[in-house]
C-alpha cells in the first residue's frame, strides 16, 4: 500500500466522525461526571492534594500505571520502535528499569516524610522560603515538557482522526485538551484526577493487549515471523533487529544514547507528578504496595509495545508512518487501521478506538501533571513564601485553581509549537530535567546529614539551568528538520538529551553549596527527618 493510500484510507476511516466523536464524547462525559462526582468530595486541601490519602496500594497503583503509561508509552515508543526497531525498545527499557530506583530509594521516605509535594520534604530541615521557591519553580518547569509531549501526541492523533492538516485545526486540538485539563484539575482535584487515572489504565491496557493479540494473530503466533516481516519491511534488514540503528551511528550518538539511558533510569524518581502519588495512600506499606503494583503493570504494557511498535514495521512502511508524522507518533493508531482493515468499517472502528484510548491516555496524564505543578505553586509559593505560612486552606486551593489556568495556558502555546517531534523523545527531556534539578536534592535530604539550604538551591537551579539551557541549544530545537524550529539554527550543544552533562552537574553544585555554605545544619532535624522517613512516625 502506497503513502497516498494509507493517507485516504486515514482520511475514509475519519468520514466515520459519528463514531469517532461518539467514542471521544462518551470518554469525556463520563470522566467528566467521575470529576465531578469525586469534586463535590472535596472538602479541604488534604482531599485536594492527596485524594484524602484514602487510596488501597492497587488503586494507588493503578493511577500511577495510569499516570506514567503517557502518549510517550504508547505513541512514541511505538513510533520509535516501527522507525528504529532494536533501539526504538530501548525507551521501554529505560522507563520500565527507572522504578526500581523509584522504589528503593524515594516511594516510602517520601510518603513518610511530606504532605502534599517534594517542596514538604526538601524544607523539613531548611530555611522554608529559598528552597519552596525552588522546588515549585523545579516542579512547575518539569512538569511544562512533560505536559509538551502530551500536547504533542493529542494534536497529532486527533489530527489524523479527523483529517485536519491545517496548523490552525492542530493548534485548536491542542487547545481543547488544555481546556479539558484545566475542567478536571480545577473541579476534581486529586480524588477526581486519580479515579480518572485509573480507568485510562484498565482501557489502555486493555486496548494494547487487543492491538497485541490480534498483531500476533496476524502472524499466527510466531514472533520470529513478525520480526522477520519487520525487518524486511522496514528496508533496513537485520540491522533494524540489532542494536546501533540510530544511537550506534557514531561516537556522537552512542554518547546520546548513554545521555538518554542515565535520563530515563534516573528521572522518574524526580518527576513531580509522580512523587505526589505516593501522598494518596495512608501507609508506607501502601506506599510500597502501590510501587509494586504499578511496576507489574507497566512491565506488561512495555512488553506488549514490542508488539505494537515491530506490528506497525512489519505492516505498514516506513514512508506511509513518517507521512502521517514524521516522528512516527501515528504508529499504532495506524496499526489499528491496517489490523481491522483499511477500506472496511471494522478498520474505522478499531482505529477510532484505540486512539480514543490514546486521547484519554492523554487527558489523564495531562490533569496529574497539572495538579502536581499548581500544587507546588500553591502550597510551596503561594501558601508558604508569598503568604509566609498564613494562607488558610480554602486560599490555597482557590490559589491551585487559578494557577491551574496559567499552566494549561503555556503548555497549549508550547504544545503547538512541539506537535512534529517525537513525544517519546520529549517525554525523555521532561526525565533528564526531573533527574538533574528534583533527584540531587531528594537524595541528599534525605541521606545527608551535612546538606545545607545553599546546597539545595544551588542543586536545583544548578541541574535546571544546565538542563533547560542545554536542550535549548540542541538540535531538539533548531538545526535540523525535526526540531522545534526547523528554519533556524542556533543550536550548539550537539546531543538531544543533556542528562550526561545536566544531571552531575546537579549533584555536583549540591555538595558544592553545601560545603561553601556557613550554615550549620541542624543535625536534630535530620534525626527527626530520618526516624520519621524510615518508620513513618508523626506523618501526615
């Protein structure tokens, strides 16, 4: 099948818009009523910010399977895996392999340790006001390029759906899912958000594994045909089944491809949206549950992306995917369409369906990043530096509310400028941000008695300036036909992930500051810090 045939049958597949805005209306009106529903709860700023901390480990879980199975999981690695095979895979393995350190070193100290978000744990044995700031302004940015992938990934699906080419079609999706977020953060809080999660999990898995299924079926089981397929398919031979496709180039691109890995193993135990999860459950024991549950859960979803990502290699051709995005993010809603059938209904059904799962995919972990960030802003900025302590709590939600509309505001603007790169590898920034200005500070305060407020700001701004300023000027945003600003070219950091350089740079300013600090630190904190950490004594 010819590029200009998969666009028609994309095309013919959208004249089903009946189906397809009744699939996408059914899943907003009913998470919109969960929303609402679970807002009426809401009655203080523990049920806006922690869910009231009533959530079992599976339903903590759950969420949080829901929380971090983003459009980077299911687009972008699909993407990446039909375009680079063997390296394509090694996104999942990086996402999937960053729990265990999630697990062992942040998911129960953290609960025992905060209330509502990082910024509680980093000012427990600090002056409040500097590391607030910084933590909140760390979050809020973190959270912005994480939020960029989903924004990417909504207008690039929707778009295809529904035939619009136009920027200003794209730019309008973006902006709908913007405004959806906003409805479910502004009105649910954590109760609503959560619930909201898990639901998208159940359909997410549920949708990957009959995508999974059914691409096995085509090839009557046999995974060593489906590779086989894909790798003919793909043009480029056995090469695509092995390492060195696109990180093994030359010593540049194996240097990025060691940048990504140290991002994407250390990044998720500083993302912000995640940490906040571990508030919602009462006990560390639930806390550690939940990591648990959620490893099991996303491990099986990575491995169906094998199906997914080398499914759509072996049935649809490199040309036909990069013609409909050239990052490759319409992989496996095409994969759909070629499964049911490109000319039939039953293609239009399926590939309806699996992208109204992706748009809730989407949906969910856009309204988790957004509370995590107007969380931060609330109660570390607003209730803690601006209002010195005094806020009560009916002004910090309201607070969380109204910074809510700001952020959905920056990331539809930032969302439409980022619709053409691949999420996955934005998901991947978001990671070596979080690892380099939230993961040296956390470490640290948990673990090192000598740590000062100096070190902590200096480790935070420290890792988020490097961060921040390296992707800036790398190709990730001008110099090359997938970057964010294909015309210009102002790039001079060569690598698309700066973790190599970002993230010890972080730990570095934090024993830096630290030991040109003259502050003394309080060693009776730290013992409290510690005891309660480590038994959960006095939380919450």
């Amino acid at each position: 099948m010819t590029a200009q045939q998969t666009v028609l049958a994309a095309n013919e597949a959208s004249e089903h818009r009946g189906l397809i805005i009744s699939l996408f209306a059914a899943f907003v009106i009913a998470t919109l009523f969960i929303t609402v529903w679970a807002g009426r709860q809401t009655k203080d700023a523990a049920d806006f910010y922690a869910g009231g901390r009533q959530f079992t480990g599976f339903q903590n879980g759950l969420a949080i399977s829901g929380d971090y199975m983003s459009a980077a999981s299911f687009l972008g690695i699909a993407g990446a895996i039909a375009l680079s095979g063997y390296d394509g895979f090694l996104y999942s393995i990086g996402f999937l392999v960053a729990w265990l350190i999630a697990l062992l070193l942040v998911a129960e100290p953290l609960r025992n340790s905060g209330r509502y978000t990082m910024g509680d744990v980093l000012a427990y044995r600090m002056r409040q006001r500097p590391v607030r700031t910084a933590a909140g302004t760390s979050t809020i940015v973190v959270s912005i390029f994480y939020l960029l992938a989903q924004m990417a990934g909504a207008g690039v699906l929707v778009s295809l759906l529904l035939g619009i080419t136009s920027d200003a079609g794209k730019i309008g999706i973006v902006a709908l899912v913007g405004v959806l977020m906003i409805v479910y953060v502004t009105i649910g809080g954590m109760k609503g958000t959560t619930w909201v999660q898990m639901v998208k999990a159940v359909l997410l898995m549920t949708g990957a594994l009959l995508l999974t299924f059914l691409v096995l079926l085509k090839f009557n089981f046999n995974v060593s045909d489906l590779l086989g397929a894909a790798a003919d398919q793909s043009g480029k031979g056995q090469a695509f089944l092995e390492p060195g496709l696109k990180y093994g180039v030359d010593n540049l691109t194996k240097l990025d491809f060691i940048s990504l890995s140290i991002a994407l193993v250390l990044g998720t135990a500083g993302l912000p949206h995640i940490l906040i999860r571990f508030y919602t459950v009462p006990t560390a024991q639930a806390a550690r549950k939940s990591v648990i549950w959620a490893i099991g859960l996303i491990g099986s979803f990575y491995l169906m992306t094998l199906a997914l990502g080398f499914g759509a290699a072996a049935l649809i051709t490199p040309k036909e995917i990069t013609d409909s995005n050239p990052a490759g993010n319409t992989a496996a809603p095409l994969l759909a369409l070629h499964l049911g059938g490109v000319d039939s209904t039953w293609g239009a059904i399926l590939l309806a369906t699996i992208s109204a799962v992706a748009f809730a995919t989407i949906l969910a972990v856009v309204a988790g990043l957004t509370l995590a960030s107007s969380s931060s802003f609330a109660h570390d900025i607003y209730a803690n530096v601006i209002k010195k302590g005094q806020a009560t709590e009916k002004e910090e939600v309201r607070a969380a509310r109204l910074s809510t509309v700001g952020i959905g505001a920056v990331s539809i603007v930032l969302g439409a400028l980022a619709r053409d790169i691949n999420v996955a590898g934005l998901v991947a920034l978001a990671f070596a941000v979080a690892a380099s200005a939230n993961l040296p500070t956390i470490v640290y305060s948990l673990f090192w008695k000598r740590f000062t407020t100096q070190g902590a700001t200096w480790s935070i701004y420290g890792g988020l300036i490097s961060a921040v300023g390296l992707v800036l000027f790398s190709p990730v945003v001008s110099g090359k036909p997938s970057s964010m600003f294909p015309d210009v070219d102002f790039h001079w950091f060569p690598m698309s992930n700066p973790g190599i350089i970002s993230i010890p740079v972080g730990f570095l300013l934090g024993i830096i500051g630290t030991y040109l600090s003259k502050e003394e630190p309080d060693k009776g904190k730290f013992a409290e810090l510690e005891v309660r950490s480590l038994t959960g004594t006095g939380a919450h």
